[in-house]
C-alpha cells in the first residue's frame, strides 16, 4: 500500500482562494516614520531582513539601489522618500525591512524598504474610507484609508492605517527609470 501525497498547500500567491469573500481585503501592514501603512497581499512575494545595498549612479533618488537576492538582483526602492515621508524612524536602518514585491505587478525584480513590517491582516469592506482618499489629488496611489478600532487606556480609537496601491507607484517609478 502506498501513501498518497498530501494536496499542495494554498500560500498567499493564490488570491483566488483568500478573496473568496469580495467583502474582506487582505493587506501587509507597515510603518514608515510615524505612520502606518498598507497595501495588498497579493502584492507581496516576501519579507526579508535589511541587507547591504549597493548604490547606483543616475538614477531617481527614491531607488536606493540594489541587493543581490539569493542569486537575483533587486532593486530597491525607499518608500519614505517616494512618498516624501520626513519623519525619521526610530530604528537603525539595519533594523528595517525590505518587502519584496510579487512579479506579476512589476517589470523587474523590486522591494522596497520600509522602517517595519507589523502584520498581515484581514479587515471588512466597510473598514476602508475610500472617500477620504480623494482629498489628496496629488498622489492618488492612495487607494482608501483602514480604520481598526484598538483600545487605548480603557478608551476605544480608531487606528487608521493608508492603504496604498503600490502597483500605481510602480507605474510611476517604471516611467521614470
């Protein structure tokens, strides 16, 4: 009698199976400088940790430049200064990390640095203000804004987390490099 092999293993790569329910949104959640950040799972191959990168020569200065990732190169972008966010972090640089990006949405093999990653999370539809997301005209790779109720000191807040289209930034940065 032989055993048969177990069925694969559905991972965040299949957005067929995790968006079953069109009412709930899946996002990576992260900080850069103060704020808190999102943007949408399927958008993601991996996290790693910040490694060393190298510099290159002419280009915009949000591309911080390249690493050399298991055997691919990668560039990599600065979120905080693509989306010219000037509040400092509190980590050391070796303490962020670098989000690198699924290659279905870009040209080339891309991550892009950020301060920290919190979480991976699921929120309802009617968590996202998409409306409040207008109000910046300049940039509208803003797709909504999260808001997640969290207590603080025996009080309920609404956290609110920017929920941005990164696919949209890619398009700008593709244009420009």
């Amino acid at each position: 009698m032989t055993a048969k092999a177990p069925d694969p293993v559905v991972t965040g790569n299949n957005p067929a199976v995790a968006r079953n329910d069109p009412g709930t949104i899946q996002v990576v959640e992260f900080v850069l400088g103060n704020e808190h950040f999102a943007i949408d799972l399927f958008d993601v191959r991996e996290v790693v940790e910040y490694t060393t990168i190298t510099k290159l020569p002419n280009v915009q200065p949000y591309v911080r430049g390249i690493i050399d990732l298991r055997g691919e190169i990668t560039m990599i972008v600065d979120l905080k200064n693509r989306l010219n966010i000037t509040d400092a972090s509190t980590k050391s640089l070796e303490a962020s990390r670098i989000i690198v990006l699924d290659d279905k949405i870009t040209t080339s093999k891309i991550g892009i640095l950020v301060d920290d990653v919190t979480s991976v999370s699921t929120f309802e539809g009617n968590q996202v203000d998409h409306t409040s997301a207008s109000i910046s005209h300049e940039d509208t790779a803003i797709i909504g804004i999260i808001k997640r109720k969290v207590k603080d000191k025996d009080k309920e807040i609404n956290e609110l987390i920017i929920w941005i289209d990164i696919k949209k930034l890619l398009t700008d940065l593709n244009s420009t490099i």
